[in-house]
C-alpha cells in the first residue's frame, strides 16, 4: 500500500514571512495525482492545491505553491506572505490513477501563524 | 452548488449501540468516501462506493459497513459501538470526468462520542 509521511507535526511561521511544509510518499505507480488540504480548527477539510504526476511543471494556486520532486517522491508545500488565516491543520494526500478513487492521507503538520 | 452535507453533526451514543451517519454528495458526484480522523491515527480510510457499488475498503473491523443509493447519498453504519470508536467521521465527494476522477470534497464531519 502506499504511504504517505509528513515528518513535521508542528510548523510555525511569523505573519507575512514563507513557510514550507514537507511530504514524502511512496508508490511505485508512475501516474498518480498529489494533494494538499487544509483544515482549520473545527472547520471543513479543503483542497489547496493539486498536482499531477505526469505534469512536470509545479502547481502554483495564489500564495501557494508546490516542489514536486518526482524522482526523490517528495510535494513540499510553500505558503508565502502567511497570513493568520492560513493556520490549520495540512494535510498531504497521494491517490492512484489505477486503482479508483481511494486516497491516502499524511498525519498532518499543524501550522500556527505568529502575528 | 451546494457542498457535501453530513447528518448528524454530533452524535453521542453508548458502548454496544449501533449507529448511522448519513452524507449527501455534492449532485452530480458520483463517488463518495468515508474516512475517520482521530488525534493519534490521523485520517483514515474506511470504504468509498461509486454507483452504488463498494470499490475499495479500508482496514477496519466488519463492524463498520456503508451503502450508497441511486441518488449517491451514502450512509454508514457502525454497530456494537467501542470507545475507540469515538471520532470525527468525515465523507467526502469526487465527480469523474473522461474517466478520471477529480479532488475530494469534503463534507463538515460527524462528530461521535461513544460513553
């Protein structure tokens, strides 16, 4: 099965200031598709950003963005000019091309932002 | 649109009872997931249906069992209820295009308390 590893439970940033979130997997798929969500405190889970395996140029969505090192099985997550708003619990999810629609999920980095 | 919606928002039962969480995707998803989050283990899958028909399972006892209708609203059941049963119950929506499925959405979650 694959697995999905966020080494950093806990992250902190100063308001404004860049912060990047790390994510290892491993697969031995070719075609799949990354995920990043966020999930703030006793609120619902929403999609950050999404990467495509096959894709080779790193997704970017606003404030956010990805390195997706595709060989060393790695999506870190860069937020930059953080804002009090981004903090939340991050999570990083993997899902197959070839075997439906199940995803897994990493533990999660919990992100405080410092005003 | 309207967002995947879950019913009931809280729920506390005691240790033996049985209980049904209800999730209504966003129209048009076809594919729902459930999945359980709890502090120590993360989220984890439980089982994702897609017209009406279980296509993946996760590693959980046959206590929890799931069902999706015609009209892709979900259910899932769990019965001889545990404390460790105590967690965040989340469902989540995808909409398949050209055979590929997109992101997840999320619904709010059900909250169960097992006393």
């Amino acid at each position: 099965a694959q697995t999905v590893t966020q080494s950093q439970p806990e992250m902190s940033v100063q308001e404004a200031e860049t912060v990047t979130l790390s994510c290892t997997y491993d697969t031995s798929e070719s075609d799949y598709y990354l995920f990043w969500y966020k999930q703030p405190p006793s609120r619902q889970m929403i999609l950050v950003i999404r990467q495509e395996a096959y894709k080779q140029q790193n997704a970017t969505e606003n404030r956010f963005s990805v390195n997706f090192q595709k060989a060393a099985k790695s999506f870190s997550l860069k937020i930059s000019d953080s804002q009090l708003g981004d903090a939340a619990m991050y999570f990083c999810a993997y899902r197959s091309s070839n075997t439906g629609n199940q995803f897994y999920f990493g533990t999660g980095t919990s992100l405080t932002v410092i005003p | 649109k309207a967002g995947v919606t879950q019913t009931p928002r809280y729920l506390i039962k005691t240790r033996g009872q049985q209980v049904t969480l209800s999730c209504s995707p966003i129209s048009g998803h076809r594919s729902v997931s459930w999945y359980q989050q709890t502090p120590g283990q993360g989220l984890q899958f439980l089982f994702e249906y897609f017209s009406e028909t279980q296509r993946n399972k996760g590693n959980f006892p046959g206590r929890f069992s799931g069902r999706q209708f015609s009209n892709s609203r979900s259910e899932m059941n769990v019965s001889t209820l545990e404390l460790g049963d105590s967690a965040l119950y989340l469902c989540a929506s995808s909409l398949m295009t050209s055979g590929r499925f997109g992101e997840q959405y999320f619904g709010p979650g059900t909250r169960l308390t097992v006393t």
